[in-house]
C-alpha cells in the first residue's frame, strides 16, 4: 500500500490485513510520534506504523508496504482503501 494513503488515514480507526494473513484493528500511528516517546522500540524506527488497541496495547509495527488491504470503518460500514 502507498504510504500517502495511511498517512491521510492516522489516527482512525483501521482494519488492516497483513501480508502474512494477520488481520488487525486499531488506530493507526506512524512511529516516532511524541506519544511513543518512552517506548524506544516504537519512537526510533522511521517510516513505520502500528496499530494502537481499545485496550491501549500496541500491535505490531510494520511497513506500509506489509499491508494487503485497509478497511476504514465508519458507521458500521467498512470502506476499503
């Protein structure tokens, strides 16, 4: 996926699918954002993104170009970019 494309989307609410087949939810963060600041393994790498839980835990860090599909849910109705 075209990294101008997560970028419009951080700090929604995404569904994405993984190209190992993993599929996660959570709001979107790009790494090195002041939030992470006390995490160094999500503060250092660049040009990277996870997913933040409802539950407040992070998901995985990975590139734009690990993910097959994006799904934007508004509503109840899931939008794929």
């Amino acid at each position: 996926m075209k990294r101008d494309k997560l970028e419009a989307l951080i700090g929604r609410v995404v569904t994405i699918i993984l190209l190992d087949g993993d599929e996660i939810t959570g709001e979107l963060h790009k790494t090195g954002e002041e939030l992470f600041k006390n995490n160094a393994s999500l503060y250092i790498p660049r040009k990277r993104y996870t997913l933040i839980k409802q539950d407040g835990n992070n998901t995985c860090v990975f590139r734009s170009s690990h993910v097959k599909k994006l799904y934007l849910n508004i509503g109840g109705i899931d939008f794929k970019y």
